[in-house]
C-alpha cells in the first residue's frame, strides 16, 4: 500500500507542476482550445474524414482508422464507467468537464489511438498533435498524469490491435 501512496503522492505532484504552466494566458488558451477540440475525438475524427476526402486512394484506411480512434474513445467511456475515479480536486480546473470521472483520459485515449492510425498513414502532424493533446489535459488540471498514461496506453493498444484490419479491407 505504501507504493500506491508514493505513485498518488508522484501523481500530485507532477498535475501540480504541469497546472502551473496554465496561468501563463497563452498556454491556458491553447490547453483550453485542445480540450475543447479533443471533446468525444471531435478532432481526431474531423481528421480521419479529412484524411479520407483528400486521400482517395487510401479512402478506406482512413475510414477505417476514424473508425478504430471512435472505438478507442467509447472503450475509455466504459472503462471510466467502471472504475469511477474523481478527477483531481487539489488543483483549480480550467475548464468544465461533461463527466466527473477521471480515469482513463477519453481525450488521451483518442488523441493516441488518432496517433498510432493516423501516423501509420503518413500524417506525421497527428502524433505531435496528440502528445500536445494529453499534456494538455494535465494543464487544464482535470486528469492525473496516470489518467492520461493509462488513456496513451487504451488508445495506442487498441489502434495496434485494428492495425491490420485499417490497412486491410477490400481493395481501397
């Protein structure tokens, strides 16, 4: 048990550090926008339907890897269901949040997922963008860092384990 203290105390710490960088008003501005853009993969999936207009050869891929990144985001939603932790209430959130459970980071779980998809497709801006994504939701102070690792981890597992079929298909 005194582990688990340490990692929650390690947990504290690190949302402490990271809310912090959000009273500079430009990085409140950009976290605030991330969220905002990253509500149910909003993002993400504009970027997949993007991906399939403007890419008509792999049209399908990228449909399909929309597809996987919306699946992440609902496999987050019921794990979150499920484990039912609060967000962290030491910290002064910057935004408002639809839910008021914390674990896993639905933005991060989708934001990785997206990355792992998308990137596999040669949109080399998406990872970054989604590194960006889940920082941000430390600096808007509504998730724990483990929130968002475990989110990373949901995300870029499930994207892994539908990579086959997102390249797959008939012929795209």
């Amino acid at each position: 048990m005194e582990h688990l203290d340490q990692l929650d105390h390690l947990d504290r710490q690190i949302l402490s550090a990271l809310r912090a960088c959000g009273s500079a008003p430009c990085v409140a501005g950009a976290a605030r926008a991330l969220s905002w853009a990253g509500e149910h993969g909003a993002l993400w999936l504009a970027a997949g339907l993007a991906g399939a207009a403007v890419d008509g050869a792999r049209r399908g891929a990228w449909l399909r890897g929309a597809a996987l990144t919306a699946g992440a985001h609902l496999v987050s939603m019921g794990v979150k269901r499920v484990v039912r932790r609060p967000r962290p209430a030491h910290v002064e959130p910057l935004v408002r949040t639809l839910g008021r459970h914390s674990f896993p980071s639905s933005h991060a779980t989708s934001a990785a997922a997206a990355a792992v998809a998308y990137g596999a497709l040669g949109a080399h801006v998406i990872p970054p963008l989604a590194a960006a994504m889940c920082l941000s939701r430390l600096v808007v102070g509504v998730h724990h860092p483990s929130d968002v690792a475990a989110g990373v981890a949901l995300g870029a597992l499930t994207a892994r384990m539908g990579s086959r079929w997102m390249r797959g298909g008939a012929h795209d």
